[in-house]
C-alpha cells in the first residue's frame, strides 16, 4: 500500500508541473476574447451580441476544426517521442503546417488576430532557438508528404471530436491538465509502460475535481454579481444569476469529460471521441434542451431561454 501511496504521490508532483504552464497557456490564450467581450458588452447590447456571435462562429468554423487536427500530434508525436524515434516528431508536425480607438467595436476583432498572430510567432522564435526542443527541431524534408495520410487518419476524427464538444471557461482550466494527460499517455504508450499511464489518468483525474469543485463554488458565491463584468443591465445580471447553479454542475463535467478526452487523444481514440460526443451532444442533449426550452423559446424568445 506504502508504495503505491508513493508511486501516487511522485505522479503527483510530475502532472502537476508539467501541467502549471498549459493551465497558464490555457487561461492566457482564453482571456483574449473574454476580456474583448467583457470591453465590448460596456458599450452596448448590439455590440455585445456581434461579438460574441463573431468569436462563437470563428470557434466553430476556424480554431476548433485547426485544434482538432492539430490532436492528431498529440498522438503521434506524443508516442513517437515516448519510443525515441525523434526524427518522426519533424515528419509529423511539418504533415500538419502543410494541410493547413476610434474603430469602436471593430478594433475587438483587430487586437485579437494581433494577439494570436504574437502568440504564434514568439512560439514559433522558442522552437527555433530553444535547446528543449534541439532533438526534436523540424526539419522540412520530402518524408513529410508519405506521412500526410497517416496524420490524416487521426486528425479527421480528432477535427470531428472537438468541434462536436464545448471551448469555454470552464474547459480552458482542465486544458492544462489535458494536454498533459495527452503527452504523458502517449509518451508512456510508446514506450510500453500502461501500467504507468494508468496511474497518470488517475492523478490528472484527481487534479480535475478538485480544480473543478473550487471553480463551482467561486462561481456560486459569486453568481449574485458576475453579470457585472459583461454588463451593467440588472435584467443581465439576474438572468446570469439564475444560471449559476446549472452551470456549477456542467463545470464539474466538463472537468471530468476534458480528461477522458486527452485520454483518448493520447491513446489514439480520436474516431471513438467523436462517436461519444456526436450521441451525447445532438442525440441526448439536443432532443432534451428542445423539450425543456423549446417551446419557451418559440413562445417567449428573452434572454434565459436563449
């Protein structure tokens, strides 16, 4: 028992600061349009609600489906690098670049693209230069183009699985974890130890709830007046209100759901991902919200409805 009290707790130490700089990322990257939204709704509802359609449509159209894809490295480079063989980390990652003031409101969407654009190229200046990454730097060579289908065949399903599931706040905490649920999974994997990653998924499971439990309760004792950093309306902030509990529930799942789906990412299960969230999202969840507040929504179109 001793032993794998220690076992646990060396695991503990490990997930953990592997995970502290993609919570970091997760939250920083997530903070671009939710403090654009946060400026934005203090100038009007119209504003508000252009915005937030334009950043839900980019979502769906654009980051998700390259997120998505951009999972099928997860699993490949992720074993890959658990077996040592470096030189198809370059192969893979070069396979996934290939495929693919006075403005008002307008200037949300200009100091986003900006933000994202930094973000890449500072990302792009640390692979270039950083000694972390000289064994598995990318070098362009013709191989990259025979491994373009097998990168495909994760990446399809991986598009699918996310683009099938929910971006929002409280997913972008349990990020973190899940990116290194990932890499640590399929690391393991290609390795051959499963023993070891069965007690990384446990570990990061562990971290998830108690991150998520903290994460409801702020945001219950907190509901009264959240409202208030989108907009200054009362019928705003109490619709908010009223929202809160359900949403304390939904965090905790998506807490939960996030890590299987790293799980799933790191084990190459992207197809079986997708399956899962297809069934769960438009043939349980949509049928019942349509049954709750459809006819609501038809009969009295307001704000909680929606």
């Amino acid at each position: 028992m001793e032993g794998k009290c220690e076992v646990f707790v060396k695991e503990l130490k490990m997930v953990s600061f592997l995970s502290a700089p993609m919570v970091a990322v997760s939250v920083l990257q997530y903070s671009l349009p939710f403090v654009t939204l946060m400026m934005v709704g203090h100038l009007d509802e119209l504003s508000l609600s252009g915005v937030s359609v334009a950043f839900s449509f980019t979502i769906v159209t654009g980051c998700s489906l390259i997120c998505g894809m951009a999972g099928a490295l997860e699993t490949l480079c992720g074993q890959a690098y658990g077996a040592e063989q470096y030189k198809k980390l370059r192969i893979y990652t070069y396979a996934a670049i290939i495929s693919l003031t006075p403005l008002g409101s307008s200037a949300a969407a200009l100091a986003s693209a900006s933000s994202y654009l930094l973000d890449v190229l500072m990302l792009g200046e640390y692979m270039k230069y950083s000694s972390a990454c000289e064994k598995t730097r990318a070098v362009f060579s013709k191989d990259v183009f025979f491994s373009m289908r097998e990168f495909f065949r994760f990446a399809v399903p991986s598009a699918g699985m996310v683009c099938l599931t929910i971006i929002n706040l409280q997913y972008c905490i349990p990020y973190g974890f899940v990116a290194t649920a990932s890499t640590w999974v399929s690391n393991e994997l290609g390795a051959g130890n499963a023993q070891a990653a069965k007690m990384t998924v446990k570990v990061i499971m562990v971290l998830v709830v108690a991150e998520m439990v903290i994460v409801a309760m702020i945001l219950f004792f907190c509901h009264r007046v959240l409202g208030y950093a989108f907009r200054s309306k009362k019928e705003f902030v109490d619709r908010t209100a009223d929202m809160a509990p359900l949403l304390c529930l939904s965090i905790i799942m998506h807490g939960l759901q996030a890590v299987l789906l790293g799980v799933a990412r790191g084990s190459g299960w992207q197809d079986i991902g997708a399956y899962v969230n297809l069934g769960a999202y438009y043939l349980v969840g949509v049928p019942i919200r349509h049954g709750k507040t459809g006819q609501n929504f038809l009969t009295r179109p307001n704000l909680k409805n929606i």
